[in-house]
C-alpha cells in the first residue's frame, strides 16, 4: 500500500471494538530552531518516526537512545516559526546556507547560540519576522519536507503519521501554544500559519476555519498552560482586550477540541493552592516561565485544566456558552527528536543542556529552569476503531482520548442515566456501556423521565489496565466540578481501589503502603492490582447545576527519575523534588448541563444587575476606606451558607478566620480552612477605582461593595453586599451580623453519664 492511503475496505467497527492507541502530540527535531541552539543538530522528523517505531537513534551528545515500548502514532511539531533554517544554515549541502542571512545563523561557538536564539525568539515575541527568512522559497521547502517524512512513515493499520506543527505564540514570555494537526497530509496548506503573523488565539482559530472551507480538516491542541503565565485560559478578556464572548467559546470549540495536560516541563491538571482537598495535586509542579524574564511571574488563575473546567460550567451557567470544553492528551516537547517515557530511561529533553546524568543531578540551570524540576514525558491514548490517520483523528475530534503520565495504562470512562453495578459482571460490559452511556469527551444526555432506579442521577463506568512493564495500579478517582451562581467548586472521590483498605470518616481511602526503597531506588509489585473497574453513581447531584466529571487512575509510588540517578551517581537523592512519583491517567471529561426547565427550578441568585435595577449604589473610596480598614466583617455566602470572618488590617492585609471545612469552597480562595486555622494572611488589599483589590496566586481578584436601596447608614456595614470579579456578575456575599453560633450546632445528641 502507498505510504499516505487509507485502505477503503474496512467495514464500520461496533464502538466496543475501539482499542487504545498511544502515541505522541509533541515532540520537536534539529528543524526547530530553539532545538538546534540547544544542541539538537544531527536528527530530524524522519529519525522522530524511526525513535517511536522502536529503532534507535542518536542523542543530541552522541549516545543511543531508543523507547521502551513502540509507539502507535505520532505527530512531528517542529514550530512553524524558522522552521528548518538555522539547521540548513549550518548545512553547507543546502541552498539556504549560500543565502547572505544565513552567515548570520551560523553557529561558531556559545556566543553565537546566545545570540542566535536572542535574535529570532524576540522577533516572535515582539512580531516583527525577519523577511530574508519568512520567504516562501525557504519556509514552503520546510514545510513540504516534513510532510513528506511523515507520509514516509505512515503505515496504515501498523504505524500512523500525522503532518502537524506547533504554533509558537509567546506574548510577554507567556506560553500560548498550540500543536496543529491534519487530518490527512493530503489536505494541507501551501504553508503553516505561524505566529508571525499574529500571536493572537482568535487569529488562528479564524485561519483555521479558512482552511475547513478550504476542505482542509484540522484541530489545535493547547500546550503547558501551567508556564502561560493565566494567559491559557481566560474568563474575561484575552491578552490583547478581546472580549470572552459566545463567538470566541465557538471558534475555540470549533478548532481547539484538545489540551495537554502533561509534559516534561511539568503537569497543568492542577495546583494545590486551586485544589487545597485534593492530596494528589501536588505532582510535577513546574514555577517558571519560558525566558525567565525578571520582571514577572507566575500566575495560578487561567493556568491549569480543572479550573479551565470549572471556569467553563460558571460561564454556561452565567452566560450561556462555555469556551473550555476540552478533552484531553498528553505530550513531551522533548527537542531531542526521541522522547523519554519512563522515569528509568530519562535523558532529559534539551540536548546539550540537560543531556547528561551529572548535568541533571547537578542542577543545570538554564534560562531560569533547574532541570531536576523535569520529568518524563505524558503520552496519549486515543480510543479508535483502526491505526489510521482518519480513524485516530476523528477520535481526538469527539475528545474520546485520555492522557498517561508516561507508563501506558488504559482508561476508560462511561457515563449515563439507565445503567448499574450489575452489568460489570458482563465479559461484554463495554459493549453495554457503549450502548447506554457515553465515553469520555461526551455530553451527558438529558435524563429521562423514569430510569430503572426511580432516580435521575448520573452513574459512571470506570476502568483501568496497568501498562505490563510498569508499577501496579492504587486506585480510580472521579473528579467533579459543579457551578452555582457564578462560583464554581469541586471534589475529589475514590471510587475503586487495591487492598483491603477502608475510608476514613471523612471519606478518604488512605494512602497505598509505598514499596520504595530509596537507598536502591527499586519498588516492588507487591501492593496495588494489575486491573481496577468500579461503578459510581454522584450522591450529591442537582440537576439544576452544571457539572464535569473525569476518571483519573492512579499507580503504585515509584522511585523518581532523580533518585533513580542519584542511586547511580552515589549521592542522596535531590531533597527540593519528591523522591517518589506515582504515575497517574487523566480522561476527558463527561459534561452535564441541565435542562432549561431544570434551570427553572433553581432558585434564582442575585445578580449585580439585579442590585443596581433596585437601586442599590457601589461604594466609593473613601467608603470603602470607612467600611474595612482596620476593622473586621462578618460575610455569609448566599451559594453555600457558609460564614467568615473577613479582617482588613490598617497595614493592608486581609484575614479570613471561622471558616467550616465541612462547606464546600468557592474557587481561587486557596486554602481558607488552613488559612483560617493558622492565622495566616489570605492576601494583601489595596482600595482602588470603586474596588477592594485582593490577590491569589499573583492574579487580582476586585470585590465591589453594594449599599441596598433603603439601606440606613446606622446598620453599621449589615446588609451590604460584596460582588467577587470571578464570579461572572452575581453578588454573592452579604455582611451579617456576628454569629452567636456558627452553624455547628449539635441537636438531637445525647451525652454519656
């Protein structure tokens, strides 16, 4: 068969057939000028295909590097920016070496590569391209290149190779890219969009609508929100003051359908200060920016995936479309053209600045990264009916895909209305599932009017499959996320796990008992279980709210790649990382939204708009000024019912004290039950524009302050009401009087003699 045609006899496949295909979504080569910079000057996209169908290829340094377990399908992403020039500048075999501009791309000595990458990476950031590079003559024979390797790789029903590229946008030294995938080489431009010519999200979207009209299928998938600096995923407006409206959560639907949510340089999941209760949030935390510029840092809010999630029901709910339905995959960036996988193959992911065991361990720092912050790379696992181009793309178009931190463990995650615990003692459970559920990346239908159980709740199908050559599974989590009147919130629940072990009171599986020894940096399979399925139904739905749901797996704790190495170098393991990891699976998400008529139901919250229509006046200044400073306020949350103690110091500083834990939290407060605990300062406050100006995770968060028509000064502050900016335009906080009680009363209790 031709490389590049898909047979055309295949019959249509029942969805129970579809297998798990793993392969990768980003990966860069020598053709990727930042890659050759870094020392990456030897292979390209072809010697990328050879490396995941097994063979072994050269390291940036010389030494042979080969995977640990072939891969199923890939996608090259060299950055359409440069692509290919500083490597052919170099190559005196190629015509764009005798070009005048390419003496300027010559790399000599370490100065050149400073220089080098100073020069072309500011032209992208600032959008002013060098033309002598940006002609077609040189960035065409690039681009046509790397499709005809990919069509040289692909094998149908074997091996799939996608022509693809990275989008390269870099705002401010914020991470804003995305990896652009075709659905058939056949079908591709004369050349790739790039941003060169516009750094904006919206823009490409819009190219990428040009070339669907053109007959061109294509999709994005966004990389590394956690280094976007908040720029990944917006609520209000985008970097350059777009407004967040209907048409741009289209156009992102439309073309964006994916987002990694694991790579080298680090995990976008989430972050502890967004998911205080989740134990396991606290994985491959990545504090850096791309540049390391000196004057910023990073940003929490609009930086990692479940918020995005959570943020995208709020806006459903609020404003009646959401921008963040994404699904799921996962993905390198490694620049060495091969990729490591498993934490005992790691060679690291930038050529000569991290290719080496004592580099790394020594703590390399290159461009404000310390490289032991690294970590193996995430693949991604697409639930297809066949290896091919048509058949694995159209499984990432319906978000049938979840994301592996590295090991290849299956996934799989149903949910539905008409379906029990029962039907796991099945051998043809999927086939049921399939049939009365949806997968994973899929919306829940409406509930039906009478289900076999008399109840409207969603049940949900999870399923795990360790990989053979890595560790033992510990447990399935189902992560929800709901929305109420602007707020959002979440939680965490074990649905499946290894062993014998019983929740706590609070309803926690404790932790797996961890087989790792440090000193020999080994683990053993003697814990966990090679396979976990388990059926869950939500015990705390409302049909009137929408929410998210997504299966994640978890492994076994094993020995870091750092520890790992110090084993082998002789020296104690890095104390600044975790000195063990336990390898984990993400699913896309199941949404549900509810009914018009279920929405109808709800009690209806209180809107700013809602406050100024009665008459109600914002504070100024200076009564904001009177209200707080140096004083302290009682507030209860109209969503939850939940109250706190607000102290606003003389000196700026804002105090939340008396807070539940038993009460679910609104997002980006942070931990307020520690906080609240211990005494610790929530956030500096300053008092601007009409505004009490706090701030969480280096992003301001405004509060306005509501005086109530007919409300008397003599009250003292009761009865005003307080509008949070995140919360899309509801007024959720009132200031009460302080409480005799604090909602933990004990009644109906009887007391021991």
């Amino acid at each position: 068969m031709i490389a590049g045609m898909v047979a055309t006899t295949a019959t249509a496949q029942e969805p129970a057939d579809r297998k798990a295909y793993f392969g990768e979504t980003h990966v860069h080569t020598s053709w990727s000028f930042d890659a050759y910079i870094f020392g990456n000057h030897v292979t390209g996209p072809a010697d990328a295909y050879k490396y995941a169908k097994g063979e072994p290829i050269k390291h940036p340094l010389g030494y042979d590097i080969q995977i640990t377990t072939p891969l199923d399908w890939m996608g090259v992403t060299d950055h359409s920016e440069y692509a290919g020039v500083v490597r052919l500048s170099n190559d005196p075999e190629s015509p764009i070496s005798k070009l005048a501009i390419a003496k300027e791309l010559q790399v000599h000595d370490a100065a050149d590569i400073q220089r080098i990458y100073l020069w072309l990476g500011t032209s992208m950031i600032e959008e002013k391209p060098i033309a002598a590079l940006v002609q077609p003559e040189v960035s065409d024979t690039v681009w046509q290149a790397n499709n005809k390797a990919a069509d040289e790789a692909n094998e149908p029903g074997k091996f799939t190779a996608f022509c693809s590229y990275e989008w390269t946008s870099t705002p401010d030294y914020r991470n804003m890219h995305r990896n652009v995938f075709f659905k058939d080489c056949a079908k591709v431009p004369a050349r790739p969009f790039s941003s060169l010519e516009s750094q904006t999200p919206s823009d490409l979207w819009a190219w990428m609508d040009e070339q669907r009209k053109a007959g061109i299928d294509l999709l994005a998938i966004s990389h590394n929100a956690n280094v976007s600096g908040g720029l990944m995923f917006p609520t209000e407006v985008d970097f350059q003051g777009r407004p967040i409206d209907k048409a741009w959560a289209e156009a992102r639907d439309r073309n964006e359908r994916l987002t990694e949510i694991k790579q080298i340089k680090g995990a976008s999941e989430t972050h502890p200060l967004l998911s205080p209760n989740d134990e396991f949030a606290n994985y491959e935390i990545l504090n850096f920016l791309l540049g390391n510029p000196e004057d910023a840092f990073i940003t929490i809010g609009g930086s990692f995936v479940r918020q995005a999630l959570k943020d995208g029901i709020a806006m459903q709910q609020a404003k009646g479309y959401n921008p963040f339905k994404t699904g799921i995959v996962g993905g390198s960036d490694s620049h060495n053209t091969g990729v490591p996988y498993r934490q005992e193959n790691f060679y690291g992911g930038h050529a000569r600045l991290d290719g080496t065991m004592k580099e790394r361990m020594a703590g390399h720092n290159f461009t404000g990264l310390d490289v032991r912050l690294e970590n193996p790379a995430g693949l991604t696992g697409l639930w297809a009916d066949e290896n091919t181009r048509a058949s694995l793309f159209e499984a990432m178009q319906r978000k049938e895909t979840f994301a592996t931190s590295g090991p290849r463990m299956q996934l799989r995650f149903f949910g539905g209305w008409n379906f029990d615990g029962g039907m796991l003692r099945n051998d043809d459970w999927v086939k049921l599932a399939y049939s009365s559920a949806v997968p994973m990346g899929a919306d829940l239908p409406a509930p039906p009017a009478v289900t076999r159980s008399g109840e409207s709740v969603p049940r949900f199908v999870v399923w795990a499959l360790k990989d053979p050559s890595a560790a033992n599974l510990d447990r399935i989590q189902i992560v929800k996320g709901w929305s109420k009147d602007g707020q959002s919130f979440e939680k965490v629940y074990d649905v499946v796990w290894s062993g014998d072990r019983e929740p706590d009171v609070f309803g926690k599986v404790p932790a797996i008992q961890s087989t790792v020894d440090l000193v020999s940096a080994t683990y053993d399979d003697t814990t966990g279980k090679t396979e976990l399925i388990g059926y869950w139904s939500d015990p705390d739905f409302d049909p009137s709210l929408d929410a998210f749901y997504y299966a994640r797996a978890l492994a076994i704790p094993t020995p870091r790649w750092t520890t790992i190495q110090a084993r082998e170098l002789g020296v104690p393991p890095p104390e600044m990382v975790p000195a063990t990891v336990q390898e984990r699976a993400w699913s896309s998400p199941i949404w549900y939204t509810p009914t018009a008529d279920e929405r109808a139901k709800a009690v209806a919250g209180r809107t700013v708009d809602d406050l100024e229509k009665q008459g109600a006046v914002a504070l100024n200044d200076d009564e904001l000024k009177s209200l707080v400073t140096g004083k302290y306020l009682w507030l209860k949350n109209a969503v939850t019912g939940g109250l706190m103690k607000t102290r606003w110091t003389s000196d700026g500083l804002l105090l939340i004290m008396n807070v539940d834990p038993r009460i679910p939290q609104p997002s980006e407060f942070g931990d307020l039950p520690s906080h609240s605990y211990l005494g610790n300062p929530n956030s500096a406050y300053s008092i601007a524009d009409g505004k009490l100006v706090t701030n969480f995770g280096n992003r301001d968060y405004t509060y306005k302050v509501y005086k109530p028509s007919g409300h008397g000064d003599d009250k003292g502050g009761v009865g005003l009401i307080f509008a949070r900016s995140n919360e899309f335009g509801y007024a959720n906080y009132e200031v009460v009087e302080p409480p005799v009680f604090l909602g933990t009363e004990v009644t109906g209790a009887t007391v021991p003699e």
